[in-house]
C-alpha cells in the first residue's frame, strides 16, 4: 500500500524541504544467523560421508584388492551410499526452508521497525499501523524461492564433488586416508561458499526492503552510500554521496546492493 509520507509530515508540521533517512545495515548475527543454516546442509554430507560413503569406499578398496573383477560392483556400493546421503541432504533442504522463512520475517520485521523509528524522529509520523509485512509480500517470496535454489545447489555441487573424489579414488586405488582428506576439503569449499552466499544474499533482502519501502512512502529518490568494502566497484564508488532516482538507468538496473557481493546502501530521500 502507498502511503504519502510527504503529505502527513506536511500535516504534521515538518517545515524542511525533504527528509533523509538513515541506511540501514544489516547486522553481522543476521548474517551469521544466515550462515548457519546453509552451513547445517553441508553438515549433513560431513557426518554422512564420515559414517556411510568412507566406510563404503574402504570396504571396496579392500574387496578390489581382493579380485580386480568386482571393481565395477564395488564402485556400486558407493554409490547406494551416495544415493542415500543425497536423500537426508533434501529432508534438511525442506527444513531449511521453514528456517529461511522465518530468518527472512524477521529480518523483515527488524528492517520495518527501523523505517518507522527513523521516520517517527525524521518526519514526526508513526507509521506502526501504515506499514504491513504484507507490503514486501513479493520480495520475501523473490527471496525464499532464490535461496531454496542456492542451498539445493550448494548440496548438489558437495554431493558432486563427493562422488568424484570416490570415484576416482576407487579407479586410481587411493588410501581411504587420502580420500578422507579430499573430502573434506571438498567440504570446506562447500562451508566457505555457505557464507560468502549468506553474507551476499543478507545484503540482497536488506536492499530489495530499502527500496520496496522508500517507494511505498513515495520517496523517489535516493542517496547512494558506498561500502567502504575491499574489492569495491570503483563506479559505485564515484557515484558516494550522490542523489539518484529510482526510476533512472542506475536506480532500475544498479541500484545499491544488487549486484553480487556489493555492499552499498540506498538512503531514502523525500521532497517535501
Ligand atoms: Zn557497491
């Protein structure tokens, strides 16, 4: 629902001639919070791939040993293992989703809550009984759907990894020691992309929530603030401090958070 915050500050007595808003930063619990589920799915290729696949991989390294004619039975057995892994890997997927959900609603809660303490100072309105969860209804469900696919990938991509080293450790006889080391390396690739994604996909709710709720309450323009990150894009960088609309080529195509990993932020500006 649109609401036209310039009219109730005018209402309310607000003189000035437009009113900024501070940005709003996610914090680094919100992150990690994030972090932790996608880390539980790789979990589950940790433990099992300890207790079920290395145990099935000795157990054919051994009768391979034994009689190179079983080699293609015994690769086999891996497999099974695999298989049933990947299996519990989509049971935690489901509850994952349950997880993501109610991460994202309260992010989403924290979010407005901020929006209208800025505003009750900034613009002397209360906009507690205005402003609805339901506003972003599509930006939650963007999001939810976008991470359902992001951790079905993180899996997929352990299980990949998984199956290859077995495999070609199987072809190439490879110590069990060794494939246990290749595993978990393999592993921690998959923990080190869980937060690089949690922390990427934070800054995409935080910016599609600034957006959606600075053009609900009719602010058209925004001030770019820079990341002050590392590995900056040096064009978001020259464009720190400056006021750009929404609706221009940067503010529908680049707008601040969008792209991967950047870390600048949309404060909202409101003509009066
Ligand atoms: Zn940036």
């Amino acid at each position: 629902m649109r609401i036209d915050l310039a009219a109730q500050a005018r209402a309310a007595g607000v003189r000035r001639d437009r009113i900024e808003m501070r940005e709003i930063t996610p914090t680094q619990a919100q992150q990690s919070d994030l972090a932790r589920l996608y880390v539980a799915v790789v979990r589950v290729w940790a433990i099992r791939a300890r207790e079920r696949v290395l145990p099935a991989y000795k157990r054919s390294l051994s009768e391979q040993r034994a009689s190179d004619s079983l080699t293609i039975d015994r690769a086999g057995e891996v497999e099974v293992e695999i298989e049933a892994v990947e299996g519990e890997a989509v049971r935690s997927i489901f509850t994952f989703r349950g997880l993501f959900q109610a991460w994202a609603d309260a992010m989403q809660r924290w979010h407005m809550g901020k929006v209208i303490s800025q505003l009750r100072y900034a613009a002397d309105v209360d906009l507690s009984t205005q402003i609805h969860a339901g506003d972003v209804q599509e930006t939650m469900e963007d999001i939810l759907a976008r991470n359902v696919a992001l951790v079905r990938n993180v899996s997929d991509q352990t299980r990949g990894r998984i199956a290859d080293i077995v495999f070609r450790g199987l072809q190439s006889r490879t110590p069990a020691r060794e494939v246990a080391k290749e595993i978990n390396a393999a592993l921690q690739l998959g923990r080190k992309r869980s937060l690089r994604i949690a922390m990427d996909q934070t800054q995409k709710l935080s910016a599609s929530l600034d957006r959606d709720r600075q053009l609900q309450l009719g602010m058209k323009k925004f001030e770019w603030v820079h990341s002050g990150k590392i590995h900056y894009r040096p064009e978001h960088l020259a464009r720190n401090g400056k006021v750009i609309p929404w609706n221009s080529e940067i503010g529908k195509k680049d707008p601040p958070g969008f792209q991967p990993f950047c870390g600048c932020k949309a404060k909202g500006v409101l003509e009066l």
